[in-house]
C-alpha cells in the first residue's frame, strides 16, 4: 500500500460499502413488494441490517479518508504515522467482512446499528483508538482561536467514543434488568452516535468550503460557532424524540422536542451563504463540490422540516416505527450525508476528472436528487396509510392492500437510485484508480 494514498484506500473502501449496501437495499425495497423474495437464502432479515451496517460504514470509511486527505493541509505537515493508518484500514476492512459473514451465518446481537457479537467493537474502538491517536498527533487541535472545523472533528472523534461505551452499557445488569431503562440509555447512545459521524461530516465538508472559496473568516464567525455548539447540544440530547413511546421522565422528551435538528437550520444557513458568497466565481475544480453540496442544502431543508413534524410527541406516537421513519433516515443518509461525502470526494479528486466525466457526474447528480424525492415521497405516503389505517382499526391485509401501490412507486425509485449512485461512484473511482498522488 502507498503510504501517499491512505486516504483513497478509504474512500475506496467506503465506496464498496456503499455500493454493496444499496444493492441490500434495493433487494430489500423488492421484498415489500415481493415478501418471500429469495426465500430464505437472502431474507429481510438479513437484507436489512446488512444495508444499514454497510450504509454506516459508507459514512465512516468515506470520511476517514477526507479526513486523513485534509489533516496534513490543515497541519502544514504530513501525517503524523501512515504506519498507524494503515493499521486503522486493515483492522476497518476486517471488521466488515467479519460482520457480513457473521449476517450470512446468523450472529446478530440484537443491538440496532451493532447487531453484531460484542468482540468485534472491541475491533472497531482499537481502530478508532489509532484514528484519533493520529489526529491529535498530527493537527495538535488547540482550540483557543482555531476554526469551527477543528472543533467539529475534535468533538466527533473524542464522542463517537463515549457513545460506543454508553451502547455496551446494555452488558450490565444494572440496565439490561430494566427494560426502560435499557431502551432509553440503547437510543441515547444510538442517537449521539449519528451525533457523533454527523460532526466528522460537517467538520469536513466546513474544511472543504473553506477552501473552495478562499474565506476563511466563515469558519471563524459566530454564525459558525454557533451552528456547533446547536450542533453539540443535539449530539448529546436530540436522541430524546426517539424514546416518545418509553415512560422516561418528562422533562427528557421536552428536551428533545425544543432542540432536535435545530442545527441543521444554521447548517443550510451555512451553506447557502457559501454558495451566494461564490455566486459565478465557482473555481473550475470545484464545480462537482458546488453542486453536491448544494443538493445537500436543499435536503437539510426538507428533511428539517420532516424531523421538526415527527418530533412532535402527538405525531410520533403515530409515525414511530413506520415508513415515514424510514423516509427521515434515507433524507438523511442519501440526501444529506451521502452528497456531503460525494462533494468532499468531488473537491480532492475533481482536477483529474475529465471535461466528459463532469457533466455525466452532474446529470447523474440531478438523477439522484429527483430518484431520491420520488423514493422519499413514497415512503412519507406508505406510512401515513400505514398511519391512519392503524388508527382506524383496520386489518393489517387491508392497510397491507392500500399501500401496495406506493410500495411498487418505491421499489421503481430505488433503482433509479441505486443507478445513479453507481454512475457516480464509477466516475470519482476512476481518478482515485488512476491517480496515484490523490491522497
């Protein structure tokens, strides 16, 4: 391995990820529709947690690999051990085969996002050991005067931690005697944990705007100070609106309800001020950036808007658990944290992409965003059918009858989906396969 390139043996790996993991998803859509599709050779059961582990993957190995590219830029030194990263990637690259072969055999832990058996973490809080070993090392992050993204990766890293420790708590019996207990401490870490990656994200996509337009007063300003400290205050509470259902102390859901995802409002604040800011001046080596990030903006606002309705107590009680549950998790990871990696990719790579290769990448771009509102909008309309026909007591066959139709609306959106995202990451791979000095 080139110790030159660690990052884009990340990425790379984050891209298999993903492409694996919208393959299992796009079986698992198909098996709505078609319940005993492959029998039990390849059951939802499987196809479902190995879509949403690879998908959680995707997020961490992508940006892993912006991350160990941007550190030496910010440090004004290389990294500090390429030895250790090195380490970090084969240890990462075991875990997942690992897991998808525990699945395939039928070891699951019955933890959501960990259902794996409780060994392997020890193999991903090793890695992330050596992860943020090199960080610190590397950035020495002094946070006195230093820009928001510093801040960001700090908090995300040192969090995504303490959150791994808080999703084991369940061995103790102190919390695992106690059913409420237990479900209410499980999606508190659950939720910190989307917390934590959401600031990796956004400390690398801020490093990045940083850098395409030139200003550097905006990762400075209060605006984005702002925007972190929202952040961080929902890395450690928003998880509230998840347990609604659980008889957890009060005050606890009022919590939730007043700051869930009141970070993404400033976020797309951000956001839309950069693009203004760059208006025509966009640099030619950042026009696949732009546009990424763009789309981003426009799913921040809509998934914003989403998060805010199904916050509501009265409303969640309802929703919970349904389709339109799903609808506020594909916004989130395709729509918002997906573009946001596929701009940060776009920034490093984009000067050794084609003048041909671009404009396929925007017209694939467009693809996804409208393939994704399409496959959203047929989740939000499956759940509220979903939704009302539980409310009025009707048999499960019936509700099962009207939401049919959207379910196959679904399904067709998911392969769009699933083509889009393929044309994409064959375009940005072909750069990183070529290019031996992108890091």
């Amino acid at each position: 391995m080139d110790q030159k390139n660690i990052g884009r043996h990340f990425i790379l790996l984050g891209f298999g990820c993903l492409l694996v993991s919208i393959t299992f998803g796009l079986v698992a859509s198909l098996q709505y529709v078609v319940p005993h599709l492959f029998g039990d050779v390849l059951s939802f059961r499987t196809t479902r947690p190995l879509h949403v582990f690879l998908a959680i993957n995707w997020i961490f190995a992508c940006v892993t690999g912006v991350a160990y590219n941007a550190w030496p830029q910010v440090a004004g030194r290389p990294l500090h051990s390429y030895g250790l990263a090195q380490i970090h990637f084969f240890m990462h690259l075991a875990t997942v085969l690992v897991v998808i072969i525990g699945f395939f055999s039928g070891t699951f832990s019955g933890r959501e996002y960990l259902e794996f058996p409780v060994w392997v973490s020890g193999l991903i809080v090793g890695y992330w050991l050596l992860f943020v070993y090199n960080y610190f090392k590397t950035v020495h992050p002094d946070l006195r005067g230093a820009p928001v993204y510093i801040w960001s990766w700090t908090a995300g890293l040192v969090f995504f931690l303490i959150t791994m420790t808080e999703a084991h708590l369940w061995l103790l019996p102190w919390f695992n005697d106690n059913i409420i207990r237990d479900v209410t401490v499980q999606w508190k870490a659950n939720g910190s944990m989307v917390g934590a990656w959401n600031m990796l994200i956004y400390g690398s996509s801020m490093f990045i705007m940083e850098r395409v337009s030139g200003n550097t007063t905006a990762t400075r300003g209060r605006t984005a100070f702002l925007f972190f400290f929202l952040g961080f205050t929902n890395l450690m509470f928003n998880w509230g609106h998840h347990t609604y259902v659980v008889p957890a102390h009060p005050v606890v859901k009022q919590v939730a309800y007043i700051i869930s995802m009141t970070e993404l409002i400033l976020f797309a604040n951000i956001i839309m001020k950069w693009r203004r800011n760059m208006g025509s001046q966009t640099p030619p080596n950042s026009v696949l950036t732009v546009t990424f990030f763009s789309i981003a903006d426009r799913w921040i606002l809509m998934n914003l808007a989403l998060a805010i309705a199904i916050s509501v107590p009265y409303i969640n009680q309802f929703t919970h658990g349904t389709q339109i549950t799903v609808a506020h998790a594909m916004g989130t990871t395709i729509g918002i944290n997906t573009t946001l990696l596929l701009g940060c990719v776009s920034w490093i790579v984009e000067q050794s992409v084609s003048r041909a290769s671009r404009k396929h990448i925007i017209l694939a771009s467009r693809w996804l965003h409208w393939s994704l509102l399409v496959f959203w909008c047929s989740l939000l309309v499956t759940g509220f059918i979903r939704s009302a026909g539980t409310i009025g007591s009707l048999p499960f066959v019936r509700i099962t009858e009207q939401m049919l139709p959207w379910l196959r609306v679904f399904s067709l959106a998911g392969v769009a989906l699933v083509a889009a995202l393929v044309a994409i990451i064959i375009s940005l791979v072909k750069p990183i396969l070529v290019r031996t000095d992108v890091a």
